[in-house]
C-alpha cells in the first residue's frame, strides 16, 4: 500500500474564512500542481489552527505559514512553503 502524502493544512476556521481563504485555496492548488507536488503533498483543510491574529494560516508537519493572503501567496510558496514541502 502506498504512503499517505503528508498533508499541508490550510485553516479555514471563522477568522481564516473572514480573511479570505476561499480565495487563497485554488491559488494554492495551482501552485501545488505547476511545482508537481500535488501527488506528493497533500492540501487539506483544518479547522482552526490557534493564529487567528495572524491569518490565513497553513501548517505543514510542525511549522506555521502566517499571514498569508491573495497578494502575497504565490511568494510566500515560493520563498517559504516550497523550500519546508521539499525539506
Ligand atoms: S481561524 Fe485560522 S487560525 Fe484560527
């Protein structure tokens, strides 16, 4: 049986949702896709993950994205996510 890929969570609890992660969640996708590592991670929602301050948040294993949103996304993937996906 093959490994479950590990999951990078996106939070999509009530101050994550105000701050606009339906729009951030098929940014992330494409960026998953074009970088080939939608077979390898996989994207996930979760329910609140504790930085409500400091949304939109993603977690990878023990390590949070903060302040993520539509205008800086496709950079923070690139400078931050990218590398700890790739680790
Ligand atoms: S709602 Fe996203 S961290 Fe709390």
């Amino acid at each position: 049986m093959a490994d479950t890929p590990p999951a990078l969570h996106l939070c999509m609890g009530s101050a994550c949702h105000q701050a606009g992660v339906y729009a951030v969640l098929p940014v992330l996708q494409r960026l998953l896709a074009e970088e080939g590592l939608d077979q390898r991670v996989e994207l996930k929602g979760a329910f609140c993950l504790g930085s409500c301050m400091d949304g939109i948040v993603l977690q990878f294993k023990d390590r949070q994205f903060l302040n993520i949103n539509l205008h800086n996304v496709e950079q923070k993937f690139k400078e931050e996510i990218l590398p700890a996906l790739r680790a």
